[in-house]
C-alpha cells in the first residue's frame, strides 16, 4: 500500500512537472540514431542499462544489471573487448559508472553501498563504503526507507553516482537512503558533506545523478524534487534549475563552452500512460537556459525507455543507456538542423 | 581522551617544539618502514575483503578473502545463503598459484586462515561457525563446528519497519542468538540486497543463554562456536581457538586431534575474562595472547587459560602475531573503524608487553592501513598485513 502511495506521488508529480515546464516553445534538435551500437559476444546479454560512460579513447564502459551486475568495456564502435572486476565483491546492484580524467573506471553500486575505482588496467585501486556483513541481518521485502540519521563520513546508503574536479576531488550522490552529498580528496579522504531530505533550498529528494563543470560547480539530479541543485566546489549551494521534468541523468560536455544535458526520463515501471508525457532530454547552458530537447518515452529506436544515464564527451554524440529496454543507444545530434 | 593526547603529541611534535617530539618519539619510538602491494592476481580474480593472510615454511602465501556475491535462495519457508569466501595461494612473489577448497560448504564469511608447523592450513569463518584444517596438498584433513542448516527463516507477513538503515554495525547483536524468525524483524538496512543472517535455532540460542549451567559468555562446551575468529596451536599441538564475535567470548582448547580440553574466557572486563576475542597467538612456551578487542587490551593465558597479564597500552587490538625465532616479538594492530581513518598503527611489543615501537597509520595510500583484520609475523621485520576496507595484502619491511 505505502508502496502504491509512494508510485502514485511519483506519477502525479511528473504529471504536474510536465505541464509546468518552462517555454513551451522548446525547440527540437533534430538527432540520428546508430541501430545495434553495442556488439555483444554470443551468450553475452545486456540487462539493465544502469551507468554508461565513455574513456578519453572513446571507448565505452557499461555498468548493467544483468543476471549479475556486471562491468563490460566496449571499444569506440561498439565491440567487446572485455569484463572488468568478474565477480567483484562491490558488484550487486548497479547505479552508475564513470571514467576520470586519467581514464580511471569508477563503478557506484547502491546493493553493496560501495563505490570502487578501478585502474585502466582494471585493478581496483580506491575502495570507498562497504558491504554490509551478513550479520546485520536480513529483510524479508526490500523496504524503501530513508535514513534518520546523521549520514557517516564513509558509509553510503545506497549511493547513485560520482563526479570528479580537476583537482581530482570527487563527489558521491548518496543517494536512496542518505540524501546527501560528500566530496572527498584524491585520496578517498572525507572533506565535507551536504544536504537532508526535504524539498528547501539545499534539501535533496533521491539525488540520482551527479556532474562537475570546468570551474568545480556541482550539479547534482534532484530527481525527487524536480529541479537540478547547483553547488560550488565546496558545496554551498548556488541555485536551482526547474522546468525540465524530473532529472534522472545529468552530463556535462567538456570543451571551452560547456553544456548541461538532463533527462526527464520516464516513470520506473515504463507505464506507457506516461510516454507521452516524458522521456525527453533537456540541452541547455551550465546556468540552465534551456536550450532545446530531443526525443520521447517508448520502446523503439530513438526512443527513451527510462534513461538511467549519459555520458557526453562529444557535444553531438551521446551515449544512452536505458532501464527498461536493455539497451544502451548512440545519439548523433543535429543542432544546426534545428527547426 | 587517549586519541586526544595523541593528537595533540602529533601537533606539539610536528609544529611547536623539537624537544617535545623528541619526548614525544620517546614514549613511542616510530619504526621506520616499506610497503609493498603483494598480491598479483590475474585480471579474471577478484579479491575483496582480505580477512585472513598467513604464510607458510616456503613462503607461499595464503589469504581468505571476502569476494564474489553472497547468493541467497529460497527452500522451503527458509532461505539458504552460499557464501562467496575464497582461500587463495600465492608465491613468495605475490604471483596467484592457486585456489583452496573452491566452492567448500564452509567458506562463506572469511575471518581468518593461520598455517601451523607441519604447513597445514586452517581458516576460520565467521558466518558458517566452521574451523577447517586442509593439509598441504589442500585435502580437508580435519572440521570443526557445523554449518547452520539455513540462513533464517522466511515470514511472508513480517511487518515492514522503517528506518534503522544506518544503526551501528557495533550495536547490532549477535543474529546467530536470535531465535529462528527473529531476521523478519530485523530493521532493514535501506534496501539493496543484504546478505542473510547466520543460522538462528536451538544451537544459537542454547549459546545465547551460556549454554547448560555455564558462565555467561561461555557458550556449550566443545566446538559449538558462534563466529569464531582465529586460531592458533602450541609445540604440542594443542588447539586454541578464540570465538568470537558472537554470543561466546571464550577460548577454547582441543588436543590434536580435536578433542575437547577445555574452555575458558567468558564475557566481560575482570581479568581472564573476554569481551569479542578477535585474534590469537601462542609464543613458544605455549603461553596464549587474546586480542581482546572489545576490552581494548591484550590478555596473556598460560597454557591450560590461567590468566597471567594484560597490556591496555596499545588502543583496539584486532589482529596480532608473534614472530618466530630465539627472541620472540609480539605484534598489534590498532585497527580503524571502518566508518573512519582514525588510529590504524602497528605496535611492536616484547612478550611482556613493553612496547618496542609502532608503525603506520590508517588511510587507503600504500603504506597506510585500512581496517587490519589479520597478522602474519613471517620474521620479526617482514609482516603481511591483510585489510579489510583496502581489499589487499601489504608486505611490510621493517627497518633496522
């Protein structure tokens, strides 16, 4: 029953966003899709696609709930090159992958409530929070609850995502539990935490997603609030951008211009009432002057179902991955096309 | 109040006055060190949590690792967990050689793995309340314990609490003492996949309750351990094993051949009692060490568990070892929380507990250390030093 609540909240509140978007003259950017981007060897299957992102080399990594989460690198055109960290005691329910500027492989599971840095080698070289022992006992339904209490410097509960600075500080979006944000040095030292529950300035509903620009801002997917919450290096908290769904997946693409990608992706379950209503994704600048949008909920090519994550190191070129169609989609934009 | 002491030692020394970190130095010499990432597993091994590490006569190398996925399936209105606990070997190099006991009943939450005179190796778990000693070649040669025969029972109607996702990990008690069913009860820890608990049901609980007439701590007499920690062994070959994190606190003694000698211990902080023994040596006269963690000392037993001494000078004991040779060293690790960096250094100690020195500190760069659950004293200045929160093996140097 709490459960049926907490799905119809979820539904009214995309609804109400949905109709209160800003400008409803949004341009669309037109974009081209690359049918069948990732080649899987036989035997080989895609689940979910939790957390997609790119190396310097293009080459792109795929964090999937599969029959077990499980980490794939891929090359830049699509192909299997190999599995990092097989049976990783890390590895139980994805939420997001990430590379760093040194082509470091960061993989955020919210089953474990642990987040590793793997080396481009593959070996896990940073092993941040920790799997809860055995001893702590079993739930017989798995319980959406939010923690009560003060969030500890290095224990996640049910961490999202991560995003690095260019002094190699990098922050945790934490999450389904905490609602919070922690940054830390290079070395996995704690240097500071922000955020509580609740909808205020600062406040934080699920932050799911989570990015820094060139100048250390943070930009953290306030999913649960519908806005983006900005913070600067050492997060205190600059603004909110609204009018663009519920974000699910933040990116930012580097460059000297740098732009801010959201995604408004469709309700958990892909009850296809919804399609209509969502599943598009936002372009707009870093201070959230929307840009234009592209693309819809639905199952087909080119559609989004329930996009999880982006990775936009080329401008024109995203990587998508997708929940409920198992998928992870390349996107070719158009802009100069726009209508 | 100690750490404040230290802090502000460390603050005296590194910023005011050279003579006060002369005194500083002179109460607890730092010994000089280098460290090495040991293990070199091939890319398709995953090594998690590295509970246990040992090595044996040729040097070769053991650790039992917490790693893989904790499976947990559904019979028949219980659930049944198949732990994910694995022994590896590895060369004097660090090089992988190759896997003990893969897929054995009783490897499913690593806590230790010790090898004895004769090369045999035994490892201790946590979660399956099992000793097993595997000779040389890696044949089971002896057991101790038995497995619990479910994970917990499942209730369909349990009532959904809420909260509770970050109650302390040190204030949680003992699930193995919780009557079968009580896991439906238990708070949950905010979602995602948790493992299952240990086996409640009569043989947990009979622990619970100190067994038969026994004292409090004690548990039933003979091999019924409830998260055993460690083990060690004599000249004689006498058993000793330290159990544990559960409802025991005790010590227990068996003859080589796994007969039953005694118990002793029981929970609390008089002398000669013990509140969750994490880890065990015995020094070449036979005498006992208990890092007695959660008493914050050492505790020394003669050989048939008389109490002798205690050294409450070196922070949270959690994993010791004792150096072979004419002049024996005992050392250990007051190991972080894994909720913080704070303490995590080595003390060298004479066997009567005057401190020699100290190393490292915690943290995740080589050198530092992240929760030291195991100690192998390979000589007086070469260590392996297994972490839990690092997922890896340090060797260490000591420096003249």
């Amino acid at each position: 029953m709490k459960r049926f609540i907490q799905v119809c909240i979820v539904i009214v509140a995309t609804a109400v966003a949905a109709f209160a978007q800003r400008g409803q003259g949004i341009k669309e950017i037109p974009y081209d899709m690359v049918p069948n981007f990732l080649k899987l060897p036989p035997n080989l299957y895609m689940g979910e696609g939790i957390g997609v992102a790119r190396d310097s080399k293009g080459h792109v990594y795929t964090y999937t709930r599969s029959g077990a989460t499980r980490l794939f690198e891929f090359d830049d055109k699509g192909n299997f090159v190999r599995e990092i960290g097989p049976g990783n005691y890390a590895m139980e329910m994805a939420h997001a992958v990430r590379v760093d500027a040194q082509d470091n492989i960061w993989i955020v599971d919210e089953g474990t409530n642990m987040v590793v840095k793997f080396a481009p080698d593959g070996r896990p070289t940073l092993i941040l929070g920790r799997r809860p022992d055995p001893f702590d006992g079993l739930p017989t339904t798995a319980v959406f609850a939010r923690n009560a209490n003060p969030p500890l410097p290095y224990r996640f509960d049910r961490p999202t995502d991560i995003a690095f600075d260019a002094a190699g500080n990098f922050f945790i979006s934490d999450g389904y539990g905490n609602s919070r944000v922690a940054k830390y040095d290079k070395n996995g030292k704690f240097l500071k935490t922000t955020g509580s529950f609740g909808n205020g300035a600062g406040q934080l509903n699920t932050p799911h997603s989570i990015q820094t620009d060139a100048k250390g801002n943070v930009y953290v997917a306030d999913r649960g609030n519908n806005r983006i919450q900005v913070y600067d290096n050492d997060l205190n908290f600059v603004r909110s951008i609204t009018g663009i769904g519920a974000p699910w997946a933040v990116c930012i693409t580097p460059g000297t211009h740098q732009y801010l990608y959201s995604s408004n992706s469709s309700p958990e379950s892909n009850n296809s009432a919804q399609m209509a209503t969502s599943g598009e994704i936002y372009k707009m600048e870093l201070d959230g002057t929307i840009l234009g949008k592209f693309g819809k909920g639905g199952k087909l090519l080119g559609e989004f179902s329930t996009t999880h994550a982006m990775d936009c190191r080329n401008e024109n070129e995203l990587i998508i991955g997708e929940i409920t169609s198992w998928r992870v989609q390349k996107v070719i934009l158009k802009p100069g096309a726009a209508k | 109040m100690k750490r404040g002491t230290l802090l502000l030692l460390a603050f005296v020394a590194l910023v005011a006055l050279p003579a006060a970190a002369f005194l500083a130095q002179a109460a607890v010499p730092s010994i000089a060190y280098d460290a090495v990432d040991f293990l070199k597993p091939p890319a398709n091994l995953s090594i998690g949590e590295v509970a246990g590490v040992a090595s044996n006569s040729k040097g070769r190398v053991f650790i039992y690792t917490r790693t893989g996925t904790v499976n947990v399936s559904v019979g028949t209105a219980r659930a049944f967990a198949h732990g994910p606990s694995r022994l590896l070997e590895f060369d004097q190099s660090g090089k992988f050689v190759n896997e003990i006991g893969e897929g054995l009943y009783a490897l499913t939450y690593a806590q230790s793995v010790r090898v004895d005179r004769q090369d045999n190796i035994w490892v201790v778990d946590q979660y399956s309340n099992m000793v097993v000693k595997f000779d040389p070649d890696g044949r089971v040669a002896m057991t101790f314990g038995r497995r619990p025969e479910t994970a917990g029972s499942i209730s369909a109607t349990a009532p959904a609490t809420a909260g509770g996702a970050g109650a302390g990990r040190g204030a949680t008690p003992a699930a193995g003492a919780a009557p079968a069913g009580a896991a439906a009860a238990t708070p949950p820890r905010g979602g995602g996949e948790v493992p299952a608990p240990p086996a409640g049901g009569a043989r947990g609980a009979a622990a619970a309750a100190g067994g038969r007439g026994v004292a409090r701590g004690l548990g039933t007499q003979g091999d019924s351990f409830n998260r055993p920690t460690d083990v060690a062994w004599d000249a004689a070959g006498n058993i000793f094993v330290s159990d544990g994190f559960g409802t025991n606190s005790r010590i227990l003694k068996m003859d080589k051949n796994g007969r039953f000698l005694k118990v002793f211990g029981g929970t609390g902080s008089e002398p000669g009692q013990l509140n969750k023994p994490a880890s065990i040596a015995v020094d070449a006269k036979g005498d006992l060490y208990v890092a007695d963690k959660g008493n914050k000392r050492i505790q020394v037993f003669d050989n048939e568990g008389t109490f002798k001494a205690q050294y409450a000078n070196v922070g949270t004991p959690s994993a010791i070892c004792i150096s072979p040779g004419s002049h024996q060293y005992l050392f250990s690790s007051n190991s972080n929380d894994p909720d913080n960096l704070d303490n995590g250094e080595i003390y060298k100690m004479e066997l009567d507990g005057t401190i020699v020195g100290k190393f490292g500190s915690a943290g995740r760069q080589m050198k530092e250390f992240g929760t030291v659950n195991s100690l192998d004293c390979q000589s007086e200045n070469t260590l392996f030093v297994g972490e839990l929160i690092n997922w890896r093996v340090q060797k260490i140097t000591l420096k003249k």
